[in-house]
C-alpha cells in the first residue's frame, strides 16, 4: 500500500475543487484544513484497512447536527 498520495475533494461548503496530499502511514486520521477558496474548515477522516489495503478518504463541513 502506498502510504503516501495525492487525493482530489470537493470543498462542502463552496464547491472548490482541491488537491490534498494524504500521508497514511500513522493510521487513521481525523483532522481539519481549510478550503483554499472560502477559507471555511473541512473535516477530514482518513481510514486505513490493513486487511483489504485500502485507504478511505471523507470529507464533511462538520456542521450536521446530532439529536
């Protein structure tokens, strides 16, 4: 698995089309960036599978509401 690519998302907010680098060599990752366009924070998750040697990538606005 590479551990180290490079990742197109789409920023929930604006709708920015960005290059993100994703290092996945210390496992799952939970983190936030800011959209270089609208300068709003993007929740990214990062999931590594060892077993099926994928790496998932998530991106939200870390704005929906729980009840």
């Amino acid at each position: 698995m590479r551990d180290y690519f490079e990742r197109n998302i789409v920023c929930p907010h604006c709708g920015h089309h960005t290059r993100i680098e994703v290092d996945a060599s210390a496992g799952d990752q939970d983190y936030y960036e800011d959209c270089q366009a609208c300068c709003n924070p993007m929740h990214l998750r990062v999931v590594r599978n060892e077993i099926s040697d994928e790496v998932e990538v998530s991106v939200d606005a870390d704005d929906e509401q729980y009840f």
